[in-house]
C-alpha cells in the first residue's frame, strides 16, 4: 500500500493515481495526512476491503510529506561505516549520535531550497521509516510490526553552523526551511521483497554522488527501533532519519557544496525520488 499527501489532504496511491481518503472512507478517516498514523491498523484493514473509485491524477509538484508533523524526528547519524570513515569518526557501538530536524523543516518531495547565506549547504540521501504503532522497549525481532512505512528522506545540511564550536549544533544546522524534504509517498514495509536491502543514490545535476544500499546500515531499521524505544517511547506518526552512505560533499577532497541552480535529485529503491532545486 502506498500513500500520500496530495495538496494537504491524505490520499491512497493506486496504479498511479490518488484517491482521496475522507471521501472514499464517507469521512470515516479524515483528511489530515499526519492524523492516519494514530488509527494506522484500522485504516490499513480498511483500505485492504475498501471499493475504491478511479483515482485522480498526480502530480509529484503538488505532494507534501506523507509525514508533514510528526511529534518526535528522530535522525541518525554515521550509520554506514564508509560515511563515518569519510568523516574521521569510529563506526558507532551500542547507539549511534541522535539528533533532531525540526518540524518547520519538513517539505515535500519536489521543492525549492533557498540556500544559507554564508554557509556551506550539503546533501545527504536517506531512507526514513515513520512509525505506525506506538513503540516502547520493542525488541529488534518485532520491531517492522511498529513501522507503518519507509519513505524517501534528505538531510539536507548546513556545515558552517552545524560544526560551530564549542559545541556542534547538528540540530539547527539541519533545520533550515526546506531541509527535511521526504516523498514522494509513504510505502508499506509488505511492499518490499526484503525491507532491509533498498538502494539509494543521489545525484547533483546528473552526477551521481551517493550510492549504498541499506543493508550495509551499521544499525538497521528494527535495531534502531529497538535501541530508540528502549530510551523514550516512539509515537505513532513519528520519522526516524536512518542515516546516510558515503559520498557527501564535506568529505569529498575538494570538498563540494551545494550552488543557486544545482537540482539534487534522491532515490531509494521500490519507494520513488525527491527533487530539489537551489536558489540563493
């Protein structure tokens, strides 16, 4: 099953195109694409026997993230040991750094960025998995059952004010407007021949420079969930950002950022891509 924000308002994705919930379910299930998330069960049975009508056309410019307010966004980083080797750091053990990307950073898949001024603004493709089922001291072995979906994610990146000492300010530097695009829909873990082994690359103006596949995650999506859930509980409509492979613009020798124009394109297998051109 796919889903999807069209415009603001939550819609089933079906051969291609939207079906608006709220009305197919006679407003059984409301509009808000962020509300689904705390009745997931009920709307997936629901959707599974549901006669729905032919759906509308889509168009990718008109999706919004099919996570547009979670309460908790949880990101992870130096999860692939190539990126942390670019970075200068040891492979994570037992919990990798957590950070947030605060909710007015989160857009949709096709957007338009404006660039920092003054800063030094990087990419960082990324598949990212929203919880369906409230999740506290899950164990790694149950933990898909908690996850309503995986969708496309960036962590787009500003390096001059996420490295300011004394203290790194990851948080902030990876919150500007526009940093936490995701899309183009939400998709179903059952969707996937093997959840655990996507691909994903990213390219900057055609030129490929990310590309990894998730079964090289230093800590997969079951045991980030269970090593999340058993510090604070996960909600119901929350992202976790799961990390991105090498090939990031701050650890290329010369290092490269990103410049008004340039459109970075991000993929993951079996999900879709995101779209984002720069202006300064």
């Amino acid at each position: 099953m796919r889903i999807a924000n069209l415009s603001g308002r939550l819609a089933l994705v079906v051969d291609g195109r939207a079906v608006d919930v709220e009305q197919a379910s006679c407003g059984r299930f409301s509009a808000d694409p962020q509300a689904v998330y705390e009745r997931w069960e009920e709307f997936r049975s629901w959707a599974a026997g549901a006669e729905l009508p032919t759906g509308a056309a889509l168009d990718p410019a008109d999706l919004g993230s099919p996570a547009p307010a979670p309460r908790q966004t949880l990101a992870i980083g130096l999860n692939y040991r190539d990126h942390a080797a670019e970075s200068g750091f040891a492979v994570p053990e037992g919990l990798p750094p957590v950070f947030t990307k605060f909710v007015t950073s989160i857009t949709g898949p096709v957007t338009e960025v404006k660039l920092p001024a003054g800063g030094d603004t990087d990419w960082e493709v990324e598949l990212v998995a929203v919880i369906g089922r409230r999740a506290e001291g899950v164990r790694e072995a149950d933990a898909w059952s908690h996850v309503a979906g995986l969708t496309v994610g960036q962590d787009i990146s500003e390096r001059v004010l996420q490295l300011v000492g004394p203290a790194p300010q990851f948080s902030l530097g990876k919150s500007h407007p526009g940093f936490a695009p995701m899309g183009p829909w939400l998709v179903t873990p059952d969707e996937f021949d093997d959840p655990d082994d996507l691909a994903l690359r990213c390219a900057v103006n055609g030129e490929e420079v990310q590309k990894g596949r998730t079964s090289d995650l230093v800590f997969s999506v079951p045991a980030l969930i269970a090593r999340l859930s058993a510090v604070l509980p996960l909600l119901p409509g929350d992202v976790v950002f799961t990390g991105t492979p090498a090939g990031v613009g701050i650890g290329r020798d010369p290092r490269r950022f990103l410049n008004p124009g340039d459109v970075l394109v991000s993929s993951v297998e079996g999900i879709g891509e995101l779209r984002q051109t720069f202006v300064a």
